[in-house]
C-alpha cells in the first residue's frame, strides 16, 4: 500500500495532467469524433471523470450526490454491468454537455474524491482508485492520439502544439541481438501498480532468435513502398489485402506526398519525412507485410518480453506477432471492474513498449496493450525479429 | 429589377437573421452532425457565405481576395461544376474552420458584397444575388430544423429559445371545401423573387375534390396511433412498412411517452402535447397511411395549389401525393447555378406551405419544397383531401 | 363476363406457355438469383401457381387439399394479409423443392382448376380468376427476363434459345408527331380486363408536345456514349450520378466491347450491336440523361397514351417522367388481393408500351408498368418528346 | 515417397469418394450458396478438380489440353498468383456449367492424371499432388458442411442420408486428466503426409492442467441455455456478445424447439436431441462462454496436443483457446501453393480433433484447422480444460 498522501498526489498530478493535454484546444476540436475509434476530448474527460465517480464515490463516500442524473448514461464506455449507455458511434453527436459543464464535472468530482482521500480507506479502494488513475493515463495516450486523428484529418490541417519530438532521430547502428533458447518467465513481478492481464507470471519456452536493436525506420518503409510493397499480395495475409484494397492504403497514415516528396502530419502541422526516424501509424498489416519483404518475422510479446532489456524502446508501441489471449490462470475480477480487460481477448494483436505519447511512468516491460489488426491511428511501428 | 438600395437592406437583412438563429447556440452546438440530413451550424454559416463569394464576387468583383483557399472545398454543399468538396456525411467531422473564424468569413464576405453593391449592377448579377438571398433564406429554415435536431436527439433534451410557437392552436372547425372540375392555372405569375421550379405557367385539368380547411391535428394522430395504425400493414406503402419496421417507428419524430402521457421536444424543451395542433414531424408514409386510415387522401400539389386561397396556411410544410417532377417547359438554367433545382427532380415528394420556421416573406402559393418520402426532420404536416 | 370454357381456354394456354418458356432450360437454370431482382425460374413457375390455390381453390373449391402444407411459405411473395414467407432475397438459397416436385404441383393445381371450371363459377371468382391469368402472364415476361439475367451474367454468356428477336430492325425514318394542346381523357374505357390501376378514367390538360413516331436506336445512344454522356454530371439527376458512380455504370446492361466494337448479350448469345435497332436494358437515369444530351425529354404516360395512336410500339418498354401515382379516385380492392398494386405506388416511375418479351395480346394503350429508376434488367428503352 | 501404384490409388479411392459423397443429392441441391461460407456442392467438384489441372497437368503433362478456357476463372477459390476468379459470393448465382458438364470435367482430368501417373514422376510433383489428394480430403468435409446447410436452412427440412452417426452417445464418466508442468514437444514429427503449418516441431512450456476425457454434451448445454447462458453478458467476450445480439442467437446451429423440446436437424431430418451425446455445431464464442459458466476454460492447441493420447477424440473439431499464428520457423511455399494455409494466420482461431465428417486417415494429433470464431457450420464443439 502506498501513503493516501502519495495517493492523492498521484490523483492530482494525473487529472491534471490530462487538462494540460487539451489546453492547445479550440472549444470545436472538444467535440468531434470523425472515426468511430476516436472519442471526441470532451467524452474523455467526462468518461475518466465517471470512473472515479461510478466505481468510488457513488459507492464508497457517504451522502456523495452524484454532478448529474444522466452522465453515467452519456459517460459510461462499454461496462455493461452499469447500464445502458450513449452508443459509441453517437459520442460525436452531442454537443451537450458543453466543454464548461464537462471542466465542472471534473473539478466536482476531482475535490470530492480529494475530500474521500483525507480519510482512511480500504485496500480494495485504493486498489479500485489505482486502476481509475492508470485508465486515466491510459485515456491521456488516447486523447493525444484522438486530437491529432481530429486535427490531422481536417482539409486544413491545423497544427496542435510543437513540444511533442514525436520522430526522434535513431543513430545507433542496426544491429541483431541473439537470444538463446530457453525457459524464460513471463509477466509481471514487481511491487506497484499493473493490469490483470499481465499477472500470472508464467514460464515460456523459446527457441533461439534474434530481434533488432532498433525500430524500423521511414527510410526502410519508403524502400517497401517504392519497390511495390503495397502491390505484391504475397507479402500479405488475405485479411489485410482486402483492408488495404477496399481503403485503398498505399502508405502509413498522416502520409501525403506533397511535389513529389514524402511528408507526414505531425501534431506540429506538416513536415518533411526524417527517414532515421522510426516509422509510426501503421497498422498490423502492414507491419507483418514488411517483415514479410525483408525476409525477416514480427517477434512474438514473450521474445520481446525476453529480450527487451537488451534494446532501447518507448518511442512506438510495436506490433508483435502474438494474439492478445489470457496467460495462464488469468482470472477476470468480478463485477464491472472484471470487464476492464478480458472480454476484449480475442480478435486482437499484443503491442508491446510504450510510445511518444505515453505518459511518463505509466508503461513497464511486462505491459500489454492490443488492438485489432488493422487499426493505426496509435503511435505503432515495428521492430524485425528472426 | 428592384433598387441596389432596396437589394442591399434585403442582403443585410437576411445575413443578419441567419447569425440571429444562433444566437442562443453553445459553441458545440455549431459543430455536430447527428444524421446525415443535419448539417452543423457553422456549416450553414460558412455554406450560405460561400455562396456569394463563389457565384459574384469570385466572378464579379474585380481584385476580389478569397477569404481562404480551402473554404470552397470546406463549404460546397453539391455543385459538381465547382469541383471537389467535402463529403457530406464529413461535415460534422471539421473542428475547424472555428466558429469565430466563421464569423469572419462571414463578415468579410457581406462586407465585399456592400462595397460590391455600391456600384452598379447588371441584371443578371441580381438575379443571381436574389437567388443568394433566397437560398440563404431557405437555410435559415433548415438551421432552426438542424438546430432542433441537435437538441432534441442529446439525452439531455436541451431547450434552444422560447420564442418560437412551434404549436398554434387550431380553433375553427374542420370543414370540407368543395373545389369544382375544371381546368387551373398552375406555377408562377407574379413579379418578384420565385425559383425556376415553379416557373412554366401551364394549365391542368382537376376533378372535383373537396380539400380540408384545417391541418390534421394532434389528437387525430394519438387516435391513429392509439388504433393501431402503426401496426396495420394494409395502410401503408411496401417502402413504407418496411421503413417503420426497419427503424422501429411508432410516433412522430420528437414524441415521447413520460408516465403514460405523450409528450414532444419543442425548440423550448420537453412539453406536453397539445391535442388540437397541428401534427408536425412526420414523414410523407405517415402522411400517406393516415389518410387511408381515416378514408381519405392527400392533395396533389395541383390541388393544393387551386384551393389555397380558400384555407389559411403556413404552419407546415405539407406533404402532397405529388412526385417532385418538371413542370411543362422546364430548362435548368446552364452551368452550376443550373444544378440549384433540376438534379433533384426524382425520387422526392412536393411538400406545399410553408411552415413556423420559414422565413417572413420567403414562401409562396406556387413555392414547392420537396423531400425523400422518409425525412422528417422538418416542420411537416398533412392536411385531407378526397 | 366470358364463357367458362373460354376462361379454362385461356387458363390452360396461360399455363402451357408458361412452362414452354421453360423448355430450354436446364435444371440448374430453374435454381439461382443472381440478384435481387431476378427470381428463379422454378420459383416463378410455382408462385403463379401458389396464387391461384391461395385465392381461388382454398377458398373456394370444396373440399380442396393443399398439395403442400409449406408451399404458401415459400411461394408467398409479398402479400401481408396471407402471412410469413421466404425473405425475397432467399429464394436462390431454396434447392428444393426441386423443379420435378415444382412441375407436379403446377398440373395439381392446374388439373384442379380445369374440374373446379367445369361447374359454374360467380362473377367475382371470375374475376379473380383473371387476375390470376394476368399475373401469370405478367410472370411470364418476368421469367423471360430473369432468365436471360441468369444467363448473361454467367461467365460463359450460355445462349438461351434463337426464337426471340430482340432487336428489330427500325427503317422508317425518324419523325416529330405533333399533339396539338388540349383535355384528352386518359385510363381504361374498354370492355375485357384491365387492373385496378387503369380504373378510373379521367381528364388530363396537355400543352402543344411533339413526340418522336421511333425509339431512341443503339447507333444514337452509342454517340452518347461516345461523347462522354457517361462522365458529364450535368446531364444526371443528382441521385443517378451517384449510381453511375457507385457501380461503374459505363454503357446498357449486357453491353460488352469486344475487339473494340461493341457487343451485347442476347437470348440467343453474344452478338455485334445492330445500329438501327432500339437501345434496350437502360434505366430511367440513363434514359433522362440521354434525352438532356439531345436538348429533349421523356413524354409524361399521358402524353404517351394520348399520342400512342399515331406510333408503333411494343418493342420496349418505354420510361416515362411520370412518377406510378394513383389515378383520380383510385381505391384498392379490401384484403390481399388490394395489396397488387396500391402499396407499391411511391418511388417508381411509369413504363408506357410493351416489350418483345410480353406475352401475345396482353399489354394495351391503358397499360401501366413501373420500376424504380435504376432497374434495367427489363426490355427497357426510350422515345424523345419536347 | 510412395509408390506411384499407391499413389494412383490414394488418388482415384478420394477422387470417387468426393463423387459418393454427392449420390443422394438432387441436381438443384449442387447449386445453391446460402450463405458466403458454403459453396455449392458442383463448385467443390470442380475446383478440387481444378486445383489438379492448374498444379500438375498443366505445368508438367506434356501437351495437356484444358477441358475448358474459362474454369480456371470459375474454379479458383482465392489463389491471387493465378489470377482473377468468380467473386466468393456469387459461387451460388451460376447455374453453368451444369452438374453434368462438371462430373465430365472431373473424368476428364482424373483420366489425365491416371495417364500421367502412369509414367515417373519427380518427387516434387508427387508432393503437389499429395497436396492435392488431401486438397480434395479438407473438401469432403466441407462439402458434406455444406451440404448440410443447404438442406438444414431450407424450409422444408430435407434429409440427406442415413448413414451418417453424427450423434454418438458418449457413455464413459466424465474425468480430469492431470497433465504435469513441462517441456513439452509440439508439431509433425513422423513419417507421411502433413500441412506446411504443423512442421517445425518446437518445444512449448506447458504448466499443470487438468483436460477433460470427454467432449461437453448436450445435457450439459441444455442446461446452459436453461441457466441464461446467452443472457449473461459476463460470460461473453465483446465481440460474442454483440454478435448473439446482432444474429439472434440462442442456440447451437440446427436447433429448433419443437412443442417445448429441443431438436436438431441433421443429415437424416430432424430428430428429438440425444442428451449425452456431444453438442455440435457451436461457435467459438459459444465454446468460450460455456466455459466461463462452467467456471472452466478452453483448452490451447499445445495444452490438446501433448494431452491428447490420454482421451479419445475424433467426433468433433474442437475449439481451442488458440490464436491461429505460424510455428516457430514456418516457411511458406513459394508461389500459389505458398498461399494454401500462411495467408490465413490471422483472425481465426485453431481447432484440434476431426469430427464426423472428416474422411478416414485425413486427421492426425498434430492437424490444425483453423475458423474465424463465430463460424458455426462445421461439426465443432468443446472439451473442457482447467
């Protein structure tokens, strides 16, 4: 157990954090969701705001009044144990609650758990309030991926903010690290915070491999592209040659070649492809079809798991070859929190790292996160394995 | 041909009622599309201000600055002559262009066009800047209906503003008035503004039909509703039936049951209904089953418009049994102004009236809207004829 | 009222041709639906039967047995009033029962229905009677059509059968009739049949028109072609430049290039394009845009009717601008029987004439077909008037 | 290698059994796809026999003649580096070639193929051709699926055959197998025929588990049902339980309540549910579900393989817990047999076992079928693990 003032800093300095993502915002950028797997930023910060209100104060804080009637139906993502809720695909249709009411509700709820954590409280409590401040930081990678989906697909793509280095120069050499086989053990370990679905450190058997000290890089993908990666459907599998002829993909997103040159939407506007720069906003696909064309695999998330203290990584979430399934003796917990992670644990690729746009602190090497095969509006790329 | 002073107050007149809709609008309110058919506010601000720069002062005004590069991209709503455009069902997808720099726009165009009209104009230039004031006009009754839409579809129900007597009572008696065979005169023949559909004055032949002096009411409807006439098959068109099944229709769009009692959104909020106005907000099937359940019809547009001077109107848009088609003589006028009315011409239904959210002065005896037979998001009626 | 013995005459030849139509099928061709529209022939040969035994022998022949307890289910079309069926799009999934068991169920029913003519029938079962010829013979074009769409649409363009000819030489020489401006009375006023929704005779005012004495010729159409009719979006309504667009629409159905010349497939195969020949297999949309590249339009069906006397038709149906609305005083007949034509009068427009697929004897001036704008699966042409 | 004597007559014994397998049909039942996944019966005949001729005959059989130009575009399933071919979907809308015209394709080439092997051949065409025979093995099985699909979706429910057992009565008690942590090998490591994707024999960690030593049965799924399985959302990943909402699902494939009792449709007519024996035709998500209920869970592929000498199993593809993905060191084939199983390691999930459709000698501890996770038309079920 952590200190309930060490806590309560780490609440702060988290709902905080996430109001500082959306200060470069226009009112109108709060609001709309131009894909169905973008949440318009005002959602965001209504829905980790009812996290905390539905799984602490509404249960544990005597006589807590709730901000509003209807915002566990408008906030609520997918928990089907709490109720009905606004269907995904409508987020982008409300206008009410306005970006004000939304601020409000945050501060409301932000002093009133403030006001829970000058008390004692439980284990299970704190338990619950932890895994509220890391689906918050969880939500801050996905805010920044929504409002640069949001700003990068509008004809006039305006530019965010500079601060963000989101293609960060690699200047070691290429290099192949060799892992021998071996019995290697899996999954979290450690004192602090995880996710259920890293528990359950288990041993894996690997054979021997090797996996690249760096990322792939812009230059390498422009090497794919012009030597016809996108057009040879033997480097693909029959699932993402249909993705990318029925959405005619012919380059990572936010690509646009401009007179002849490639160049890319960051969140400060356009630029200038930086070919050392890791490649990024690719989708499984397209990741398995290069390392298809280079002779080489994706590493599975145990290899890269064995091997990562070997490599520098945290610029790309990197696509791994393995499903996102339960290790062995996963159990979900019961209840609404039991839907956090494991009814999602099919159909769905392991990415493993961290990127540009993780908060500081929040991801760790046993860290799981997935997402289907073809989506890529994340911070994605690849490392090669063989 | 009308005084450039007088033109100029009407020009002034009209921009200024548009921005005075939206008045009591958040700035969410501007941004959203909950369906197709509903475009955002500022979509309309920026779409009617386009109009003007793209068809006079582009063409016209000599040295005239585009506001911005992109904005005809941005704010063409369906002119293939222009180029290419947004796609429609994008529109509530743009954060930007911001509200306030659509209200520049907005006041930097107005301000061209006075400074344009301080000079003399030819004849053709005016017809095509009324066309503009007209086709401004006829937004502003499509934002109230947008804006309603985007209110009345939030789970939160907001009210818009107060002022708008969405429902006037009914207070005469229904009456039947007898209409004798012969031939009419039908389309325009007036001085003034019309649009090149009701134009080609011709002759047409009616039976004898009488016409009802009063829109179908409210309490009319719940009996409809409360007889079945959702559930009886044999009132209703193939397309019709398989609509409501398909979208599980069983009331007006906007109505409500709260405890038992029915209750519609208004542009001042929920409210209960009054039974002896005019049903509003049904789509041209509902129209259509409801005067085979009551043993009646509805009017043709001829009809309508014969027996006009005999009944007041103006409180809905009422659908006809007419198909929105060509009147004898018909020509679109050339280029992309030309594709105002004439492309539309099938697979519509005339609607005749006028309604509470049409403009003073803006309709007319000859005026035909027209609509897909399912829309309903507009102030629609029906009135019995046989 | 007709003798029963002519009636059972004309039953019997009704249902003879119906099945020689089949003759040159094989098995597999009775089976598929190769889209929507296009029914198996094995399921047009028991539908028309299924109609007489649910409306003529179960109700009114004593002591009738059904032949099959489930054949109401899977013959049924459209009719609500007699229950649940096979869901449209189902048919082509149905392999039994098979075309034998089919072709027992017709000589059932059709046996029965020669002893049930053999006593004295009323006035109205006649009249039902004839409906149910009429429909048959209306399958009868139906089944022709659908199977030479299951035959050209299968890669090897199997021929059908030589005897049909399809594309009749035109050698008069192309001429403008004049119809001089007045009241003409249009709808049936004949003795024999005619359906409901011919009824109704009634005064129709049209102005001076000049109609064309011959069909629009494939020589002329492929100039349209040739001077991009196809790509030039002023010519199309707004919704027929969308489904051009959408399924590629280049030329009529069944047209094919081949070596650079143009082909189409006919029942009796492949064959090069007779230029003076009427265009056949296009859709309103096509049919529209061909007639505003020629500075003309479609007559209205009353124009039609009213000129007819004066051309030769009935080698295409001929689409007109009129929209299948409900004559003056057009009532249906009560129960199942009345859902035949009132509920599908809304989104179609009115076919004027006959085709070389309709039966002997079984179109006339009054006649009225209809389909939505885009099917072109039919014998489908066009004739000018302005 | 085996002897060309035995090759011949592994060849000809499987080319007649696909023809067996057929004998009951009707012609119509060779025709029709009712759903995207089941092809028609005369498609299997064919494209087994296609993928004979394009891979052997035509590449090695000196002046080899093609029975017919265009089967390659209407026999190839989704071989891209052979080149265009009949979309999936509209496998069911041919009805040419005939069924005739396809057994004398099948002759034609089996005939060819007899010749052929009548002479040496290298080793690497005796491998494509085992391919081939075993092609045609997996099509047995999917043709007797399919089959019965399109007699278990028709309305009228007709039986196929007698013969077939596809309900055995399991009558052991059921028992936990213990298996022990370990090292365990996994994939092909014996003499005779395999898939590319079980090579690669590879060590897999595995951790205690106890394995059931029975198939779950239907009692048991009864009582599922009975219990509210497919209300449960706790019991469902996302993905199944919109998918049971979106397709009305309430229980195994074929099941009809019949008067209060369960019933299933197999391939003699429906029959009253034998409780003890194995529930069939369940999907993934199905599998996982019960499961949950059962506080138990799916086996992984692994975890089946290195338990499976320790229980009996044949009757039903079972599902497991595994992802679909290549084994340590898979190397797919170069060319079009190259895309025979790697392009499709992606979105499905494994199945171990064979069922009772499977043909005798196809299966193997180590085969791997593979399903996207809602498919349910095959003969699947579920053994418990823990």
């Amino acid at each position: 157990m952590i200190s309930t003032q060490n806590l309560t800093s780490l609440l702060l300095e988290t709902r905080e954090r996430t109001e500082s993502i959306c200060k470069p915002l226009e009112i109108e950028d709060y609001v709309v969701q131009p894909d169905i797997n973008v949440s318009p930023p005002k959602w965001h910060l209504g829905h980790t705001t009812w996290f905390f209100e539905e799984f602490i104060l509404k249960l544990h804080k005597p006589n807590y009044r709730l901000f509003h009637d209807d915002f566990a139906f408008v906030f609520n993502s997918y928990y089907e144990n709490i109720g009905k809720r606004v269907v995904r695909s409508d987020r982008g249709n409300l206008s009410r609650p306005g970006v004000a009411q939304v601020y409000d509700y945050r501060h409301y709820v932000t002093n009133e758990l403030k006001e829970f954590l000058s008390g004692d409280i439980s284990e299970e409590i704190e338990e619950v309030l932890l895994i509220g401040i890391h689906h918050e930081k969880q939500h801050q990678e996905l805010l920044l991926s929504d409002i640069k989906y949001i700003l990068g697909n509008n004809p006039l793509l305006p530019a965010y903010q500079d601060s963000i280095n989101e293609y960060p120069i690699q200047n070691q050499e290429q290099e192949w690290i060799d892992i021998s086989e071996g019995v290697y053990e899996i999954g979290f370990n450690d004192s602090g915070f995880c996710y259920d679905n890293e528990l359950g450190r288990h041993k894996v058997y690997l054979h021997d491999f090797q996996i690249s000290n760096q990322l792939v890089s812009n230059g390498d993908y422009i090497e794919f592209i012009e030597q016809g990666g996108y057009s040879d459907f033997n480097l693909w599998h029959a699932d993402g040659w249909t993705w990318i002829q029925e959405n005619n993909i012919q380059a990572p997103m936010y690509w646009h070649k401009v007179d002849g040159d490639w160049h890319y939407f960051t969140c400060s506007g356009l630029q200038k492809i930086e070919r050392s720069a890791a490649v990024c906003h690719i989708s499984y696909y397209e990741a398995f079809a290069f390392a298809q064309w280079k002779g080489a695999r994706l590493p599975t998330e145990f290899e890269w798991e064995a091997a990562q203290p070997y490599f520098d990584w945290g610029d790309r979430w990197e696509w791994t070859e393995s499903s996102y399934l339960p290790y062995p003796g996963y159990a979900k917990a019961p209840g609404a929190i039991g839907e956090y992670n494991g009814k999602f644990m099919v159909n769905q690729k392991v990415l493993r790292g961290g990127s540009v746009a993780t908060p500081p602190n929040h991801t760790r090497p046993t860290y799981r996160n997935f997402f289907q095969p073809e989506l890529r509006w994340q911070f994605t790329g690849l490392r090669l394995a063989k």
